[in-house]
C-alpha cells in the first residue's frame, strides 16, 4: 500500500495551503526598492538632488545683496526681491550712499559699528559671481588670487569669486541638462513610437530623414546659429534637444517592434481600441525601460556639451557664470592651480554622481534577479 508523501514546501494532503499576508507589490515599487538597495547610486542621487534644490536658493546664500535691511525704522528685502525679479526692489528708497548697486558688504559693516537699531544681513556666502572684487581691500595684487579667508576657492582672472561662479554654474549646467533631455525625449519618443508602431513605408521614409538629419554637422550649426542670435539656456537647450533625439528614436523603434508583435497588443485590437490608445497607453509603458535607463547618460552628454560649448566660446554668453567659461580660464593660466582644480573637479564630481546614478538604474530595470552590480 503506497502512501502519498508531502513534496518540499508543500502542505500535507488535506492540509489547506496558508494563505499569504504579504501585499502585491507593483514592478514599479520593485524597481525602486532594487534601485535604493543599490547604495552608490541611491547616495548619489540624494547627494545630487539635494545640491540642485540647495542651488535653487543661491539668491539666498550666494549673494552680494542683503537678505535684510533695518533702516530708519523701515525694513527692506533686497535678495528676496532679486530673486523673485523685481527690478523695481525696496532699496532705492534708501538714501543717497545705497541708491543703486550698494555694497551692503560695507553698509552691514558701517551700521554695525554706528550701533544703533539699524542693522543688515547678508545672505552665508556674500559675493555674487558676476561681481568683480577688484577694490576688495583684503585681495591683494593683481587677479586671480589663491583661495583664503573668504574666498574659498579665490578669484579668477577678472577678479570674481570662483566658488559663486561654480555654485551658479552647477544650478545652470543641470538645469540646462534636465531641459535638454526632456526636449529629446519628447521628440525622440513620438518619432520613434510612430515608425515602430505603423512600419511600412513610414517606417522607411521616416528612417531615411532621421538618417539625413542625423548627418548635419552640430558643431557648425551651433556655430551659425550664435552669430545670429544670443545664445541663452532655452536657446542651446532647444538646439541640442533637436540633434540629440535620434538615439532616442533607435530606441524606441526597436521597443515597438518587439512589443507589437505580443499577444497584449493583439487583445488590444481585437477589443477595438484606438492606435493613439495602443501606442500610448497599451504599448509605451513597456517600452520605455531602456530609455529610462539611458536618460542619466544623456544628462551627463548634455552638461558635457555645455562645457564644450562655454569652453569654445559658444556656449552662454558673458558673465553667465559657466563652468567651460572657468575651465577655459584653467585653460589659460595652468600656474594658477585653483582655476584648473577647483572647476575640473566640480565637474568631475557631478558627472561622476549622475553615471552612479545611471548605473542604479540600468540594474533596478534590469529583469534579472542577479547582475554583475551585485
């Protein structure tokens, strides 16, 4: 007489199998618990974040505006309305030695020392990147000067301070970058999602232009482009973004290709949805995992462009506070080591967390359990 045997973490015959108390866990919250295990990029990435929002507020903390003035009973906000753009701010009612460009740096000191109720103060960092500190009595000689006591990172070659120019410049390169990639990837999705999905001579056609606009040279278009007009942020952005979509496009060519043929897509038609609905809603979700995890490489290419570009002299114009536009200064006087260190290695850091980061998210998307990350 045979008896039956409970298999390996099976329940015995008539035993009711316990039910599981653990909730269903979607694969986008799957994706992100892998990518914060992934401790390198998930410092990064808090690193990276928290400098941006930090840099949001510079006006604050960089600035050679006071954050307040006491005066003759009144009280002004001479940053907070920089910040907010009004021009029209409360300082030209103050008398006749702070009408305009004051130097509170010296006005917080002469109130000071007067004692009294008046009083100002200036924001952690008192100096703004495009102010030149040439009169600065504790600089001395001729510019750049080595970093000290309130310089940190000291001057450049026009006297402006270096660390204000590098922390304006890191808000500028990334928000240059964010803006550039999302211009690319609108493009780039809906080129590469219509070819892919229709196929045929749309896809042939399409590809051939995508080929013929892939070979106008970028260099001597950007080139062209800035004797015409002055470049700005927005300007450069939407420039590149309309050269760098084409890699974007292989991508989600290919994506669509592959998914089009599942059987999803074909239940999809056969309950008569629209092909805007199947592209977008049915297809796109499952196409867009290479392309996230190629996105912090394009950011990295995007704030390497804008160096290049600042670096050439075509990138911002002066004195936009740009870190090619200090690199080239490095560039230009080697012996000064604070203008090659300081600005190299800023750059250095900032691509370095953005690749970590790249790097965590390639392996949170990435369907295998096991990878060589690991």
């Amino acid at each position: 007489m045979s008896t039956a045997t409970a298999q390996p973490n099976q329940p015995p015959p008539g035993v009711a199998r316990p039910e599981s108390n653990e909730e269903p866990v979607s694969v986008l919250r799957r994706r992100w618990r892998k990518f914060r295990a992934m401790k390198r990029g998930w410092y990064s990435f808090v690193v990276l974040i928290g400098l941006f929002v930090i840099t949001i507020f510079n006006p604050l903390l960089v600035n050679n505006r006071a954050l307040i003035v006491r005066y003759h009973g009144e009280t002004y906000f001479p940053a907070v309305a920089e910040w907010l753009g009004d021009k029209q701010h409360p300082a030209k009612t103050f008398d006749q030695r702070i009408i305009g460009e004051a130097n509170y740096r010296q006005l917080a000191a002469d109130l000071k020392a007067a004692g009294g109720d008046d009083w100002a103060l200036m924001p952690p960092y008192p100096y703004h990147p495009n102010e030149s500190l040439l009169d600065d009595p504790a600089l001395e000689g001729p510019p750049p000067h080595k970093p000290q006591a309130g310089h940190w990172f000291g001057t450049d070659d026009r006297g402006r301070d270096v660390f204000a120019r590098l922390a304006y410049g890191f808000r500028i390169s990334i928000s240059f970058a964010l803006f550039t990639v999302l211009i690319e990837y609108l493009i780039g999705m809906s080129v590469g999602a219509v070819v892919g999905f229709f196929g045929g001579r749309i896809d042939f056609y399409g590809m051939r232009f995508v080929e013929i606009w892939a070979a106008i040279p970028f260099l001597y278009t950007i080139m062209i482009v800035t004797q015409i007009i002055t470049p700005s942020v927005t300007s450069l952005g939407i420039l590149l973004g309309l050269f760098n979509w084409v890699g974007i496009t292989y991508y989600m060519r290919g994506e669509y290709y592959r998914e089009k043929a599942k059987d999803y897509v074909a239940a999809a038609i056969a309950q008569g949805e629209s092909r805007p609905s199947i592209m977008f809603s049915h297809i796109l979700p499952n196409a867009l995992t290479p392309i996230i995890s190629f996105a912090p490489f394009a950011i990295v290419g995007s704030v390497t462009v804008l160096v290049s570009l600042d670096f050439l002299g075509f990138g911002l114009p002066a004195p936009t506070p740009s870190w090619g536009e200090l690199v080239n200064q490095g560039h230009q006087n080697l012996h000064d080591w604070h203008l090659v260190a300081f600005p190299l290695g800023a750059l250095f850091v900032t691509l370095m967390l953005v690749v970590f980061i790249g790097e965590a998210v390639r392996e949170a998307f990435d369907p295998k359990v096991f990878s060589r990350l690991r």
